[in-house]
C-alpha cells in the first residue's frame, strides 16, 4: 500500500488498540494517558496476512491489548478491491519487553 494509505492504517491500529485498552486493561490505559507522555508509538511491516494475524494471536495470548484493523469497501488497484482485507494490527500500550517477543520479527516500516 501507498504511505498515505499505510499512514491511516496505522493510525487506526493505534487508536483501536488503545480504545480496546481502555476497556479491556483499564490500568494500561490510565498509565498511558495520565503520565501525560503518551508513550512511544512504532510502525512496523509485515510481509503477509498470515504474519499480521499471528502477531494479533500472539498478542491476545500474552493478554496485550491490541486490535486488529479490517480494510473493506476501500477501492485502491492493484491491492485493494472493495473486499475485507486486514491491514494492520496494533499492540499495546504496554512495555517494549512485554511485546518484544512478537515485534522481534518486524522491520521498521522506511
């Protein structure tokens, strides 16, 4: 995908995650939120669908809070043609080491 469309994908992960966190890991959120620091945020590719989807696995197993992100109805050749496809995957906020072991596999999104 274009930067623009990875740059809104993205963003919708960050926001989803922390959205989840807020219901599902209350003190993860609060601690975010309230050190007024706002936390460190990092974009990172995957090669596949199937590496996105285990990264969420994963993340749901370890008890992380993370969210998933579906693009559909979205019309942009040759990757996106109107059906569900996911995106991205946000993890967090949490603690760099409590997700190192799934980022691990990641590259810096340049």
């Amino acid at each position: 995908m274009d930067i623009g469309k990875l740059s809104a994908q993205a963003g919708h992960s960050f926001t989803d995650a922390l959205c989840n966190a807020q219901q599902s890991h209350p003190e993860a959120y609060d601690a975010y939120r309230t050190k007024g620091l706002g936390g460190s945020k990092v974009s990172l590719y995957a090669k596949s669908t199937h590496q996105l989807l285990r990264a969420y696995n994963e993340a749901l197993e370890a008890g992380l809070p993370c969210a998933i992100v579906v693009d559909q109805n979205h019309v942009m050749p040759p990757h996106f043609d109107g059906s569900p496809v996911v995106t991205a995957v946000g993890i967090g906020p949490c603690k760099k080491q409590d997700a190192r072991f799934i980022t691990k596999r990641f590259n810096c999104v340049k």
